[in-house]
C-alpha cells in the first residue's frame, strides 16, 4: 500500500518550528504498521526531529546554526540572492529535507520527546511544499 | 511485506560506537529485496553510517563533534538538564536519528566498509530505544 | 513492488557534482506513485538535495565544508590513509550516505530546484558503487 498527499505550509519566520501536529492532521488514518516518509520540495530549508517540550531548545537551535553557518562570509561567491540565500544552502543540506518515521498500531512511532520541527532558514521563505508518502 | 520490531540497546557510555552485530541480530529472515528502515527513538544521540575497521575512527569522531559543538556555551538557554543536554540535541540533529539500508539477496547491503554508529551524546544516556522496520 | 538496481559511477574529481540526470538515465519506467531510495556504499562521501541551477552553490560548498572539516588536525589520531581521509569520514557522516524521494505520476517529485548531489570527498575517490531501490 502507497498513500500520497502533497500540501504546502503556511509561511513560518526564519527559526525552528514544531509542525507535528499539522503533520498529524493532514494524515487519514494510517496503516496498523508501515513508514512515513515527509519530503520538503525546498534547499533553503529542512526537516529535523527534535526536543518537542521546551522552546528554548528551538531557540538554542537557531543560535547555534547561525554561528555555524555565518552570512556575509566574504569567500561565498553565491551572493545574489541576498545575504541569508548562500547559508540557507548550507544548513539545509546539513538537516537534511525528509524524514522517515515509524508507523506503529496506526500511529507515528516517535519518541516521547520527539518532535518535527520545521527549519526555515531564510527571512522571508514563503509557503513550504511538503510530499507525505505512507508505506504501509 | 512490512514487518516490524522494537528492541532496547543496553547503555553506551558517551561516544561513537558500532553496532552493526547487535542490529542484524535482532533480525529475523530478511526478504529477497528491500529497505530496512531504523529509527532511534530520542533526541539526544543519533545513528550514523561510517568505517567499521579501525577505532581510531570513532576516537576522531568524538574529538570532532565536541570541538563543533562546545559544552557550556554561555549563549545557550536550555541549560537546566546539565552541561551535555544542548550540545546532545544539536549533535543529534546534525547526524540524524534514522538510517534507511537496502536489503539485497536477503542480506544488508552495506559497503565494505560501513557499519551502524549509535551516537551516544549523553554522559549516561541510559538504554535507547529502536524501531526496526523492514519493507520488502 | 520493490525494484532494486546496482550501479557504479565513473570517478568525480572532489567537489560536488550534480548526478540527478544520470539516476534518472538508470532508473527504468517507475510506479505511479512511492519511493525512491538511494544508498551509497562508501564512508568517505556523501549524498545531498540541494540548487540545481548556479554552480556558484557547489563551489561554496566545497569552500564551506573545508572550512567546517579541516585537514591536518593535530589532534586526528585516524592519519595513515592521507591527510583527506579522516575529513571525509566526518564529512560524509555530516551529509549523509542516503537519499529517499517521493515518486509521484512516474516521476521524481523533487522541488524546482533540488538536484542529487554526489558530494565527493577525497582527492582520488575513484569508482562510487550505489544502490537504487523503488518501493511502489
């Protein structure tokens, strides 16, 4: 069994988001066991599974990948697309954009702590597309 | 064909360390052809695919994702689980928390030199758990 | 259905290179809808989705990632293979060895701008074997 939906997110500020239970609530009832796998149609941007309880863990995030990753790095030489575009590149492909999740007894098979968060990068990222694929 | 497991690893010390053994062990009859999926249910270690041969490996692994991820950086804000949980979920994130294999002949097909890291982030990150599943 | 195709691709020189035209050159008629997993068999390189369109992307990059995973690190005990292996351990470890997309109407559902990305990590990789499985 093959189950697919495409959706897009609203717009979401340049940080790391909690959209579990949007993801929850676009998903028709799952099989008893299987995947879910979430692609993110984007290279600005990422999917990560993290801490889903405090909000300073999303905060420490976002300091630490910007300290990581700096912009206005003189040495990048893709440049036009505005000072936040070279390193939104950069983090997007160290998070990575899909993840793969257990499906277990007709639900999502995560960690009592583990939450999707959604990554956005740039400033102004605009609508996200997401491909949800079941496998079950 | 989806089949499906959990299992609870025995406590790892902070570190890299392989696992390959353990997880086929846990492994029933693999099908013909297909993918097995793991899922490492926590946010403050990771699974990772890397060299399986020499320790020394493993040693610099270590080195390196403390030195990329410093301890008690005043700037973090998630603090009140000790000096090792930030810097966990951040390491955690950068490696990721799941591992998809392609099954071959009934067997894993990894290269020669690849075996399954569990990247234990924590001083006593205690057991962790798995998911293992197997479509095919 | 599972199809499963294995495929070795001529060398590349270290960087990053975009490989999406030549996967979907390997793949034969795909299902309506599922999934298309990719495995690397190597330890000391990597794949990623990232912009398929201003080649100014790959080669920060390869300027970024060099930065982030220096060379010649006194403090690396794994040195007998050159001074590019154990970078290439960490690096690919960082990127990872494996890619899932979404199939949709046949074909791979990546965004506008994703494209495959072998990310190549030694000076002289030679020969990287993949694995290609559908599920559909």
């Amino acid at each position: 069994m093959v189950v697919q939906k495409e959706i897009a997110l609203s717009p979401f500020s340049r940080g790391f988001h909690l959209i579990t239970r949007q993801i929850t609530g676009y998903l028709d009832e799952l099989p008893e066991t299987g995947l879910l796998h979430i692609h993110l149609k984007h290279t600005s941007a990422a999917l990560a599974l993290n801490e889903n309880a405090d909000p300073s863990v999303r905060q420490d995030f976002n300091y630490f990948i910007d300290r990581l990753v700096p912009e206005r790095d003189p040495a990048y030489t893709h440049t036009l697309e505005g000072s936040d575009d070279m390193p939104s590149h950069l983090k997007s492909a160290l998070f990575g954009q899909s993840l793969t999740i257990p499906i277990t007894r007709h639900r999502l098979n995560l960690g009592t702590w583990q939450g999707i968060y959604l990554c956005e990068f740039r400033d102004s990222g605009g609508s996200r597309e997401l491909v949800l694929t079941i496998i079950g």
